[in-house]
C-alpha cells in the first residue's frame, strides 16, 4: 500500500522494519513524514534516528519527542533540523503547535474544546485534521490548524476514539484561524 501512496506516514514501530522501508519509500519519490511518537524514547536510538531522519520530509513531535531528537541530532533547535528535513510540525497541547519550514516559524494557537475529559489521542487525532487538510490542498499553517481543531474534539470525551468529528464540524472550529475558508 505504502508504494502506491503519494504521502507516507511512518509511525511508531521497529528501526530494523522502517529503515528498509523508508529508503524504498524515498528510492520511489514518495514523501514521508517520520512520526516515532514515544518510541524515540525507548524504540530508536541516536544511530537508527540519524538514519531515519534524512529518509523523511517531515518530523511530528510533541515537545519531549522534539528534545530528543534534537538530541539524537546534535542540534540546539528544531530549526537546525531542517538541515535535514523539510518540515518539522512540533505539538503543544494546550499551547498550540509550531510548525519549522524554511526558515520560517508558524505559532499555530490552540483551539479549545467544550470541556477536556481525557487528552488521549490528541495527538493522532492532530495528524489526522493535519492531513485531511493537505489532501484538501490547504496550506500548512491551515492544516495545522484543521489539526487542532480536530484534536479539540478528541479530548472532549473519555478515550480517543468516541468523539469523531464531521469535516464540518472541524471547518466550524477553525474557522476562526483559517486564512482560506473552503
């Protein structure tokens, strides 16, 4: 499936796997998004992320994943990343997220839910506005921000699955920071 795709995302799972992969997946032109998620911390390692890392287009990390590869890179700030990546999409929870792209910093603020009942899925369900938003064909500061929306929904209720949001009801909350309304 991953051969047939355009965009890839590579998430949590073993080095010895994706590394194969991502250098197929890279062979072939696809892009990929590298998402360790809490796998840098226990998973990969400094030499297995150095490797991964140049494969990828993209890097999603929340703030202590970010330090860390950051880390694994011998890098002061996630701008010094884009050394080797494109983009780096760093989540903040409660205080929004950040996105690095050439040379450029995007503060994306939060968007608040109705109530917080429990944050997991939060993150997954960010990527998931994120990428509804470029299949769309929005830019990156609007996918972010379809992110957060998204994600505001998720942690309305108890686990990350029972509050899925319709397209519309995501565009509804965003709408606010959206620079180009669809």
């Amino acid at each position: 499936m991953a051969l047939r795709s355009k965009e890839v995302h590579v998430y949590t799972g073993r080095p010895e796997y994706y590394l194969p992969l991502m250098e197929l997946l890279s062979v072939r032109g696809k892009s990929i998004s590298f998402d360790p998620a809490q796998e840098i911390h226990h998973v990969w390692d400094a030499a297995s992320f150095r490797k991964a890392l140049p494969l990828s287009d993209v890097l999603f990390a929340n703030r202590g994943e970010l330090d860390r590869a950051m880390g694994y890179m011998g890098v002061e700030n996630a701008q010094e990343l884009l050394e080797h990546v494109d983009m780096v999409v760093n989540t903040l929870g409660s205080e929004g997220s950040v996105i690095y792209t050439g040379g450029e910093e995007m503060h994306i603020p939060p968007i608040a839910p109705a109530r917080v009942v429990d944050t997991t899925g939060a993150g997954d369900s960010f990527r998931a506005g994120f990428y509804a938003g470029r299949y769309r064909g929005y830019d990156v500061f609007d996918c972010a921000v379809l992110g957060s929306a998204t994600s505001s929904f998720a942690i309305e209720s108890q686990g990350g699955m029972t509050n899925i949001p319709s397209w519309e009801m995501v565009m509804e909350r965003g709408e606010n920071l959206l620079r180009r309304l669809s």
